[in-house]
C-alpha cells in the first residue's frame, strides 16, 4: 500500500478544507434560521467526509494488521497490484462539473446570505 502515500495528503488536505467550510457554513446558516442551506451544505460536508474517512482507515490500515486483513478481505478483495486502466478524462470531466456545481451552490448561497 505505499503507492498511496503521495496522494492521501492531498486528499487529506483539500478533504478536511472543504468538510470545515461546509461545517462552518451550516453553524453560520443555524444561526441565521436559514434551512435550506443547513441541507446542502450538511450534504456537502458529509460527501467531503467520506474520502476524507477513507484516506484515515488507509493510512490506519498501513499501521495496523488487523486493519490490513480487513482492507485486504472487503476494500481491496486481494489485489495486489495497482490500476492499469483510468479513463483520466470521464474522471477530470467529473470533477471539473462537480466543481462547479459546488462553486456556483457556495456563490449563490453567499449572494442569498449578504443580500
């Protein structure tokens, strides 16, 4: 598993960044009374978690052989080798629109929130 390493810092990183301003977000909206917003951005926190939560149990799995036997058994079933395959450009379109649905969602709540 130390292929990963790299890469869950920066998921560590941007997951835990976005997660907090989410959070952030929904205590200013319960503040204001406002629920629509408590929703979404509960729902953002909660998407942002996830790979957030997962990244924690593979560094825990790395450290841990009980964790290992687990991750081995029902995450990775057995493999023992990398990827080969990644469609980068289904998966970077993925992001891009995800993106900018969170943008636009985030603007126009602060639009909403300030006017």
């Amino acid at each position: 598993m130390p292929y990963r390493k790299t890469s869950q810092w920066i998921v560590v990183g941007v997951s835990t960044l976005i997660t907090l301003f989410c959070l952030y977000i929904v205590l200013l909206s319960t503040r204001a009374g406002d629920t629509k917003s408590i929703w979404i951005f509960a729902a953002f926190a909660f998407l942002f978690a996830i790979p957030l939560f997962a990244t924690i149990f593979h560094f825990l799995a790395d450290r841990n052989a009980t964790l290992a036997k687990l991750h081995e058994e029902h995450i990775s079933l057995g493999q023992k080798h990398k990827t080969t395959f990644i469609p980068h450009w289904f998966v970077i379109t993925g992001v891009i629109v995800i993106g900018l649905i969170i943008l636009y969602t985030i603007i126009k709540w602060l639009f909403i929130y300030f006017a």
